[in-house]
C-alpha cells in the first residue's frame, strides 16, 4: 500500500550500522500527516549525510512552507551512508523518508535541492535505492517526477537525463505554484499522464523540463543550438525571485536534530542577493537583486527560533551580512536583548573593513566571541583586481590589526588558487601577507599569542559568472602552487609557526569544474562513477579521482571531446553554453565584458552605493534592488526566559 | 592585556534548587546515543524555560549531571538525571514542561527536589534488563542459561576505549532467567519465535553492558538466532537501575529524596 511505512523493515537493520539515530526522525519541528489527508505529496532531499543535510535552509524552508498548506504533505529523506545502503540492497528495504519512514516511490514529487555538483552521484543513490528508473525516459505515471533546485540547478545539463525538471532560483514560491499545478491535473484525472504535467509545468517558463529541449552538436564537439522539441515550450526558461523577505520570515519552526549535525545553531537569512560583484562567485551572480529582510523581522525571527528550537546560537547570514542597510542596529539591538543570556549571536564575517570589527564586538558583548574571518580571496593586489575583490593590502593589515588589539588572539584568512590569470607569484604573495598580518599584530598588541590560519579553496569556474568563459588550472600545477606556498609560510620560523596552513588538492575541483560546466554528455560520466561505485563525492575520504578520471576516458571520447576540453579549454564569446537558454537575468554581453574587465584588471563597483551598471537582473526580471534604512529600531527587552512553560492538561 | 579582556564579565548565578529526573527512552528513541541525549535535553531545558544555572567561566556550561546512561540502541524505562537552578521552581511542572519540551520517547517520567547530599550514581549499583530475542525459541535459551549459570566465570571480548579487552561477564550477573515466550510482533514479515531474557547486572568496572551477557551465552552454549537474526538485532530495554539489595531487589534511587523518612526504616 502507497504511503506505508516501512519502520519495521528498517528497525531490524538499525542496530547494525553506524550512527542509527539519523535515519529514524522524530526532530522537533518535523511534520507527520496522514497519507490520505493531502492531495499532492512532496519528498524533498539534500543529497548528503543527514549531518550536513539536515541544516540545509532551503529544504527546511521549503518543507515548512509546504506542509503549512492543508492539502499538502512534505517528508525529507536523505543520502544512506554505505553500510545501510548495502544492508537495504540485501534486504530489500527503499530509500525512506525519515518523517514518517515512507517509501520514497511513493510520492508526487521527488525534489532535490544541489547546492554543490558532488551531490550528482547520490542523487543516483537515492533514485535506485527508491526503485525510480535512473532515466527520466524510463520512469511512467507510477514514478515521482523528480525536480532539482539550488545553485547547482542554473546549469543542471549534466543531470538532464535523470531528472523530469529543474526550478533555477527562489523556491518558496515556486514549490506552491507546482503544488497547484499537479493538484488541479490530479483533480481532473492526470489526462494526458507524464506528458501533460510535464508540459503543463513547461509553459509556466519558470520549470525547465529537459525533454522538451534537443541538443544540436557542431562536428568539433562544441553546442550548435539548444531548441525546444514541443510546441507551447519556451526558448528560455526564467528563475524565480522572492521580492518580499519580509512575507517569507521562514524557517519559523527550524528543525532541531537529535543526531549532531554541521551547524548547531539557528541561521537567520538577513538579506539575500550580492552585489558586491566577486566575479568567481556564482551565488552573488545569481541572486541577485539584493534583497533585505528589515530589522524587525529579523529580530522576531531571532526570537521565535530561538524560543522554539531552544538554540543558543544565532547565525546572521547572506553572502555579505556587513552590507545590510541596518547592520549596525540590528547587532547592537540583538545584544541588548540577549545580554546576560546565554545566547551567542553570530555574523559570518567576510568583507575586511573595521566596521566588521565593531559589529563582532558587539555581538560579543555577552563574553561569547565567535571567530573572525576574512576573506581577501587573492594574495596579490592585480589578482584581486582580476577578481573584482577591492581589498587594500593596507586596509587588511589595519583590519586584523583591530581584531587582535580588541582581543581576539586567532583570525582566519581565506584565499583561492587557481583563479583565472594565476601566477606562482600571485599565490606565493599570500605568504607575504600573513606575515604581515602576524608582525604587524605582534606589533600592536606586544604579544607573541595571536594566530592566524590561512585557508585556501580550489577555483572552480561556474556557470552565470563573468569566469564561465575560463580555463581551469591543471591540478599538478595547483598542487605545486601550494607547496611552494606552504614552504614560504615556514621559509620564517618564527612567523610561520603561528600561521595555520589548510588547502584543499586541485584534484576535486577539477572534477566539480566538469560538473559545473558540462553538459547533457557528462551525464554518461556521472552514471559509470555512480555505476563504478561512486558515493558521497563531496566528503575527501570517499571522493576518488581515478574514478572520474577513467569514467571520463571510457565516455567522453565517443562523443569527440574529453575532460580537458570541459574543465582547461577556455571558452570564445560565440560558443552557445550549455546554460544559455537557462535564464538568470544577466546579460550575457555584460558578463563577456565583466570577463574582458577582468584579464585588464578593471575593478567594477557595487551598484548598492553606485549607480547601475547594467548587469540586467533588475529590467529582465522587472524587480530591483531593495535596501532600507527601514528606521525603525529595537526595543531594549529581554524578550527570553519568561519562566517555566508548561503544558495545558490534555 | 588582551587576556583580560577574555574573561567573561558578569559571574553566573548560584544553584539554589537541584532536581533529579528519571525518563525513558522508548522506541526508534533508543537510538539515540548519550551525546545526542545530551544536546538534546540542554535544548529542551531552554525551549520549557527551565532557570537551568550555568558553571562559571570563560565558556559557561548548564547544570546537568548524568547518572550511568544506557548504550545506544537499549531502550529505558529508568534513566537519571540531576540539574541545578538559578530560581526555585514546582518539581511538577518542570516534569511536565521538560517533557514536552523533548521528542515524544525521550519522556520525563518523574522529578524530584534533591533533598539529600550525596550523587545519584553512588546509589546505581546495578541494572535490570528484559532482553528481547527474535530468532530463539525458549528452549534454546534455557539451555544457554543453564550453561551459563553452571560457569564461575564466562570471559568475553569487546573493543573499548582503550583498545580489545578481555573480562568476565558471569561475576557482575545477580540474576538471570528465561521467561514466558512470545511471538514476534506484528509488521515483521513471517511470525518468529522470540525469547525473552531477564537479566539484574551489577555496576562494575570495566561496565558489563547486555551484549556482553548475549556474547556470555554464546561464548558457553553457542547461542546463535536464526537468520536474518543476530544477536545484535536482540531488543534490550533497561527496565530498573538503582541500589541493589541483599534480597536482589533494586531500589529507585530517587526513593531517598522522595520520601527522606522511609529510607531510615529500610
């Protein structure tokens, strides 16, 4: 029967695996409904480890806002680890929801949220654990239709075989609008089976639906054309924005795991949307507009998460928290109302100015001090010129300065390598740097106690950034970039000993590099490393690039290209990407000539302070940046600990 | 100095009230680990606004102390905690806010105020079982309980902390018998025999957990379930942990704070 559950299956296995207590629910905050009280029935996944999915915001927003409605029900499921997987396999167990411990075949809808590529190959996990062909051509009426969100769905080409859509952009509207659409045909008797719904939610021009489009290939391998194959099919498929944050102050009831989990806290999304124009970052491209949620909301979030979660942590996010119009009240607002409690607040901190400073003291205030980090991205001035990240050397120095003289004793510095027009000389100026920040704070504070780590990402070019046109380093030259690195940190004994060193291989990027920027042919590849074994490709111990590797030779050269031609080949303005006719609002001749900006080293500035410069989010999707001041301000209350709540008697 | 400046600036306020709690855990609950548990209750004592008083210093940690916890995957029905109070507050409705306050099979069964010195683990000295056995018939179990019984000493094997250890399980066992049969229950796929094993195990060092009794019965009577069963599929529930009397009886360890009077004339 559809919507049972299959606990006693499952219980049996549980004393056999590890950590058990993520596959049986049961948070606070999760949603059990009867199976026959909703009309249309969603399973959302993070295709990760419960521990990192479960935090996920978008599938705990979406989830909310999904089962608020009456006729509808969401369940969450999550990637198995390899021990239960083999054990469900044996014993014939599906891919389970943790809520309600439903199979997931049984569903409508089967929606994903990718917010890294590595995701891809879980994906396949999920499906096969599930019983769901792995090709959407296979699937029939019986199947869930599976839809793809997240960052990673801007391009999501490489996936196009396995999934029935995608939704590029905001979810929470959209996730209603298909509830509708799939509710009204279930009503009228699913005419037309998969087809039909599959078209119906097509013309909406804000679903993408792979099927209805045919790829063209040029002989030398590059994309000719992409075209609708069906009539009543848009060209160009749009991504949803949420203009209002303030109507969406969602996750109201977050989920509170019993199992640990990657972040313990309460997030609270302050604005969404960048603008500040890093030209390698794909997540401040593709939300833009920037939007703020006002100060009042963001306080009464603060308040009612906290009360119900019990958190006693709260984490102030977006892509550049510093930049809210009323950043500076909102912090010292929230600390009044939590001083003398034992609640921490935090703001991830990454533009490098004193006024981050100011704001971390004062979120510090309760003696609860969370780290600093910053983010200069670059080592040397011209590369952070090439990326539009307009940070003195200066204004570093005099910024980690601050922090130690304020008293925090270890900052984090992030940087990148393998960013576009890269040197050794570039990289190695990052050593020089923290030499810097550790003399110059040994100077300021007279003491020999301040530290400070230096963490290095691999570049990997994306999709709707002026970098998509970008070759990618070979990761033996990364490799060597940092090792050269490493020993010019340690080349000074004495600096390098308080200079903390961690970087990722140049090999993992690579490979997300050709799930970023591939197309309907690397899915072939996807396939044989799921096939070969491929599990959990975001997490080091599991991630195999041999495995890539040899998938990629036995496929891509029946198609007359290769994993250099995806991932080092750098790209000529007349090339169709595989993502043009995905919509994110920018103006592909503005980003050519973000990237033309970029190879001269000319800086590009924000358009929250300076007037627009044309990237085409705003007039394409008629919306525009919203920022306050909004004015208002909070009241000094303690808004926590009103005694003892009990319960009503039943 | 920047060290100084570290230090937390307002002291926490001091403990004038301690209660001690028993719950359970009941069903998938029993999966979760002492860990989980713990995060879990330090939430929900925040979320029923507990006035949970705080350990002084720079990273200022709630009140909570635990009595022996059962091992991941037992289910209880006899689980202790004690917590301290910056305010006083009715023993009763910190029962009633703090179970509710926690996901329904972690239940606050009972709360009492500490009125007696002392901790709640001086006065666990040993655990009654009900060990569950899909895949053994009655039979099988008796004769494994015979075997074992018969024996001074049983060693068995166990990976711990510090590496493959070697111990006796028969020593710290009070008590152990087969009893009634039943059938397994019902949204298994095919009726099983299941036995069940009751078992009083002494506190002792290193700890004999109710696996290692199993491992006992298999190491003297080679008891083994039927496939697909395991003896790591068996269902352990503590039902009692307390002070173990001469008779073999074991005494709630919250009797003493209950009722100061009635201990004196035990």
């Amino acid at each position: 029967m559809r919507g049972e559950s299959v606990f006693p299956q499952l219980e049996q296995l549980l004393p056999l695996i590890s950590k058990p207590i993520q596959y049986i629910g049961g948070e606070l905050g999760s949603v059990v409904k009867p199976w026959e009280s909703a009309t249309v029935r969603w399973v959302l996944s993070y295709p990760d480890a419960y521990e990192v999915g479960l935090p996920n915001q978008g599938v705990q927003i979406l989830y909310e806002v999904l089962n608020e409605r009456d006729d509808v029900l969401a369940e969450r499921t999550y990637a198995v680890w390899p021990d239960l997987e083999q054990l469900m396999r044996e014993r014939g167990v599906p891919q389970f929801t943790v809520d309600s411990h439903r199979a997931v075949g049984d569903f409508d809808l089967f929606g994903l949220s990718f917010s890294t590529e590595l995701g891809y190959t879980n994906m396949l996990t999920e499906l096969s654990l599930a019983q769901i062909p792995l090709l959407a051509a296979d699937r029939d009426e019986s199947h869930p239709i599976v839809v793809a969100g997240g960052h990673a769905a801007f391009n999501p080409e490489p996936i196009a075989d396995f999934v029935d859509a995608a939704v590029l952009g905001d979810g929470e509207e959209a996730v209603l609008e298909i509830t509708d659409i799939v509710a009204a045909w279930k009503r009228e008797g699913s005419p037309g089976g998969r087809d039909e719904i599959l078209l119906r939610l097509a013309k909406t021009e804000s679903v993408y639906v792979p099927r209805f489009y045919d790829v063209d290939y040029l002989p030398d391998g590059r994309i000719q054309r992409v075209v609708p194959n069906r009539a009543g099919v848009p060209f160009r498929v749009h991504k949803r924005t949420t203009m209002d944050l303030d109507a969406w102050p969602y996750p109201k009831k977050p989920l509170v795991p019993l199992a640990e989990t990657v972040h313990e806290r309460f997030a609270v999304e302050i604005f969404r949307g960048c603008t500040r124009g890093c030209r390698f970052c794909q997540a401040g491209m593709i939300t833009r507009p920037v939007r703020e949620r006002s100060i009042t909301t963001v306080a009464q979030m603060v308040h009612d998460g906290l009360e119900f979660s019990g958190f006693t942590e709260v984490g102030l996010l977006s892509l550049s928290s510093a930049d809210h119009s009323e950043i500076g009240d909102i912090c010292s607002g929230l600390a009044d109302q939590y001083e003398g409690t034992n609640v921490s607040l935090s703001l991830p901190s990454t533009r490098v100015d004193a006024f981050n400073i100011d704001l971390a003291q004062e979120l510090a205030r309760n003696g609860r001090r969370t780290g600093l980090t910053f983010a200069p991205e670059g080592g040397s001035e011209r590369i952070r010129k090439v990326i539009n990240k307009m940070v003195s050397e200066e204004d570093l120095i005099r910024t980690v300065t601050t922090a130690y003289s304020n008293g925090w004793r270890q900052v984090k510095l992030y940087f990148m390598c393998g960013l576009p027009t890269e040197t050794d000389e570039d990289v190695l100026q990052i050593a020089r740097l923290a030499h810097n920040v550790i003399k110059s704070g040994r100077q300021a504070t007279g003491s020999k106690d301040i530290r400070c780590t230096v963490s290095i990402g691999g570049f990997v070019p994306k999709p709707h950034t002026p970098f998509q046109w970008a070759p990618m380093e070979r990761p033996e030259v990364i490799d060597a970039r940092l090792k050269a690195l490493k020993n010019e940190i340690n080349s000074d004994r004495s600096l390098g000993r308080a200079i903390g060193f961690r970087y990722h291989d140049g090999e993992p990027s690579l490979i997300e590099g050709l799930l970023a920027r591939g197309d309907r042919r690397v899915g072939a590849v996807i396939r044989k490393v799921w096939e070969d074994g491929g599990r959990f490709d975001g997490w080091s111990e599991h991630f195999s690039y041999r495995r890539w590797v040899d998938a990629a030779e036995a496929v891509l050269p029946g198609f007359g290209v290769d994993l250099d031609w995806f991932t080092t080949r750098e790209r000529e303005q007349s090339e169709v990407l595989p993502w043009d006719h995905l919509d994110s609002g920018l103006d592909k001749d503005w980003l050519w000539q973000d990237w033309q900006d970029a190879l001269t080293e000319y800086e590009q500035d924000d358009c929250r302070w300076t007037p627009c410069f044309d990237c085409g989010v705003c007039p394409s999707m008629d919306t525009s940046i919203q920022i306050g001041p909004t004015g208002q301000k909070l009241l000094p209350i303690t808004p926590v600990n009103t005694g003892l709540r009990v319960p009503a008697e039943a | 100095m920047g060290r100084t400046k570290n230090q937390p600036t307002g002291g926490q306020a001091p403990v004038v009230q301690r209660i001690r709690l028993r719950y359970t855990k009941r069903g998938p609950m029993r999966f979760t680990s002492h860990r989980d548990f713990a995060r879990a209750v330090e939430r929900a004592i925040h979320r029923a606004g507990i006035p949970i008083a705080f350990s002084q210093g720079f990273t200022p940690h709630p009140k909570i102390s635990f009595a022996s916890a059962a091992p991941t995957g037992v289910a209880s029905e006899a689980e202790y905690l004690e917590i301290g109070l910056r305010e006083r507050v009715d023993p009763a409705d910190l029962c009633k806010a703090l179970d509710a306050a926690l996901s329904p099979g972690l239940d606050v069964i009972e709360a009492v105020e500490a009125n007696t010195p002392g901790s709640l683990a001086d006065r666990i000295t040993a655990s009654s079982w009900r060990i569950e056995l899909p895949g053994v018939s009655d039979e099988q179990l008796a004769a494994a309980v015979a075997a074992f019984v018969a024996q001074s000493e049983v060693l068995v094997e166990r990976m711990t902390k510090q590496g493959r250890r070697t111990f006796d399980t028969r020593d710290a066992v009070a008590s152990i018998a087969a009893v009634s049969s039943q059938t397994s229950p019902p949204g298994v796929v095919g009726a099983v025999p299941c036995a069940i094993l009751d078992l009083v195990v002494r506190q002792v060092t290193p700890s004999v957990r109710p696996d290692d009794v199993l491992s006992g019965l298999r190491v003297v009577a080679d008891l083994e379930p039927s496939a697909p069963h395991s003896l790591k599929s068996a269902r352990a529930t503590r039902l009692a942990q307390g002070t173990l009397t001469p008779q073999g009886e074991i005494v709630d360890p919250l009797d003493v704070d209950r009722d100061p009077v009635a201990i004196g004339e035990r």
